[in-house]
C-alpha cells in the first residue's frame, strides 16, 4: 500500500466523497459517531473469543477536500489521558470547519481497556503494540491488529496514535517518530511533531517493528506516537492541554483553519534517540530510585529488586547515560519486565 504526504487544501480539488469505515458511513459536510464490529473470525485454541467486537469510531467529514487524519487511543489499557482526549476531540470537532476527513477511534483494543487496563490483552496475553499490522489468522489481538491496520488505516494520509503511561509506569512526555529515509513521509511527520507542542522528540532510527506508527509508516504513512501523562492519572487539565495538541497538529496538515487566537504550541526543541531499554533479571519486589525525566550516567544505581522469601537484593544498573523517558512504577514485577527505557540527545552533526 502506497500513501502520499498530506495535500494542502490549496492543492488542486478532487472529488469530495463520502468517509465510510466499516459500514459507517459520513456524507461529505457531517459528522457520524457509532461503534462498528470487528469481524475476527473463530481463533484456533482461543474458542472464548467472541468472532466480532464493537470498536468505537467517530467520522468527520468536511465538504472541501482534504487530507484524511486517523487518531487512535485505548491501544494500551490503563492508558486513559490519551483515551480521554481522544473522545473530547471526537465531541468537539464540527464537519464545518474541516478540509479533508478525520476519523477518531478513541478505544481501539476494547479487552484492554476495559477488561484488563494493562498493555497486554486478557484475551492471549499479547501486547498489540507489538504485533502490527497484524496477522487476520494470528491470535484474537493479532486479528484485531489486522482488523485495525485494514479498515482504519486503509487511505489515510496521516496518522497519530496516543498513548499515556500506564497504571505502574511513570513517564515523561515526548512524541515518538520512526524514520523510514522517505524525505516527504519524514518531513510531514516531523511537522506533525512539532504542531503538538511537546518538546521532546524521540526517534527511532528505523521503521521496523510492530509499533502501530511503525507499521503505518512502513506503509508511506507519516505517523507519530503522543505519549502523554503517566500512572494511569485521569487529569483533565492534561487532557485538554493534548486536545490543543491534536487541533495544532490538524491546523498543520490543513484539516482545520489557521486560529489567530490559538494558543501557540512551543516548538519540539529536544531531539533524542533511544539507546538502553532495563529489563529486571530477576522475579521480585521493585524499588525504583529514579524518576521519569531524571538524567542518569553508565553504571549508576537505578533501583533494587528484592526477593521477597529472602530479603536478598540484586541492584540494577543503568546500561547507558542518558534521560529516562519511561519507567516500572509498580511493585511487582516478574523477569524480563520493562524497568525503564533511556534515550540520549540526538548528534546533529
């Protein structure tokens, strides 16, 4: 599948059609709110799965010609200033005032949102974060990643996915971009990054993957992940500041109008790539002795696990020098759990 960069409303107008994701439908000038099913079929080995699940979507559709803007949230559960501002967003915007088509879907993995609130679903265990885009004959999350990539993400010419930290992770906020080596996929993202007024940009060097930006910007799509807010907090002033984010980003694809009265985002200043994810080694009680945002040097103690039979404890080290743009929060955590990821400023020269 081959996309295009996003066309400025000033490019030469084509057809305005009808926006129409998975039976629902908008006519050009409208807005439709519903919840449409996934068809995921019958999983071998996974016989409790129900074969359909209600996604909800919301379809904006301007009568003047456009680029098409997907936004999802609710990827990840536990993961709520994301899903919030996506479903304020959805309620907000107004068929009017939009050039181009923006489909909102502010829930995209319902088991986990709902069921779980964790990053894996309850339904396999499978983080669909890292499954992209899918396998339709795979696991019911690796379905329902298929289902998503096809009918979401099928035309679109701009991407953005919003994520928080979760319920045990602290998190400083950054925008997340994949560099695919595509000048004019590259280019658009990055001003998409911008527009959000978040100043810490991390870049992944390459697009490879199962990340959902990963996997769309593989396919030609410029895309970004907005991470936003940490532990789970349900914070409206957050919410409404990524709300702001969202329409400056919009503005900057031409989908909204120039507002004079705008607050205007501060430009992405940081740019940093990931160098050093921290793994536990060991099953145990976590004591954390760092927080998101926190500046670390190779080799610095980061924190204790303790066996919680014995009391015995194995410290963690830092594997690199850099920012913590992540990290566990929570407690408990079993061998091979995330503890923290770590980025260093990117060389410009």
């Amino acid at each position: 599948m081959t996309m295009t960069s996003p066309r400025p409303p000033t490019a030469v107008p084509p057809t305005v059609l009808p926006l129409t994701v998975a039976g629902l439908r908008a006519a050009p000038g409208t807005k439709t709110r519903g919840t449409v099913q996934a068809q995921l079929g019958a999983g071998e080995g996974y016989f409790d799965t129900p074969p359909t699940m209600d996604i909800p979507l919301t379809l904006v559709a301007g009568a003047r010609p456009g680029p098409r803007v997907v936004i999802t949230a609710g990827v990840h559960g536990g993961e709520f200033t994301g899903i919030d501002a996506a479903a304020r967003l959805a309620a907000a915007l107004e068929p009017e005032s939009v050039c181009g088509q923006v489909v909102v879907c502010p829930v995209a993995n319902p088991p986990a949102v709902y069921r779980g609130r964790l990053g894996v679903s309850p339904l396999d265990g499978v983080n669909i974060n890292r499954v992209f885009p899918g396998d339709g004959d795979g696991t019911p999350t690796e379905r329902l990643a298929a289902w998503l990539f096809t009918h979401l993400l099928d035309g679109a010419d701009a991407y953005l996915d919003l994520h928080s930290g979760g319920i045990d992770e602290t998190l400083t906020d950054f925008v997340g971009l994949r560099l695919t080596g595509d000048l004019a996929v590259d280019t658009t993202a990055a001003g998409i990054a911008v527009s959000l007024g978040i100043p810490d940009l991390v870049l992944g060097l390459s697009a490879e993957g199962g990340n959902s930006h990963a996997a769309a910007a593989r396919c030609g799509i410029p895309s970004v992940l907005v991470e936003s807010g940490q532990l789970g907090s349900r914070d409206a002033d957050a919410a409404r500041r990524l709300v702001e984010g969202l329409r400056g980003a919009l503005r900057s694809l031409g989908v909204l109008p120039a507002d004079a009265s705008a607050t205007v985002p501060a430009p992405v200043v940081r740019q940093w790539v990931w160098a050093g994810a921290v793994a536990a080694d060991e099953t145990g009680l976590w004591y954390p002795e760092f927080a998101a945002g926190d500046d670390l040097t190779e080799g610095q103690i980061i924190g204790r696990i303790v066996d919680p039979a014995d009391g015995r404890e194995h410290k963690v080290e830092a594997p690199v020098s850099g920012r913590v743009f992540y990290g566990m929060h929570g407690l408990t955590v079993a061998a091979g759990a995330e503890l923290a990821a770590i980025a260093v400023p990117r060389d410009l020269d």
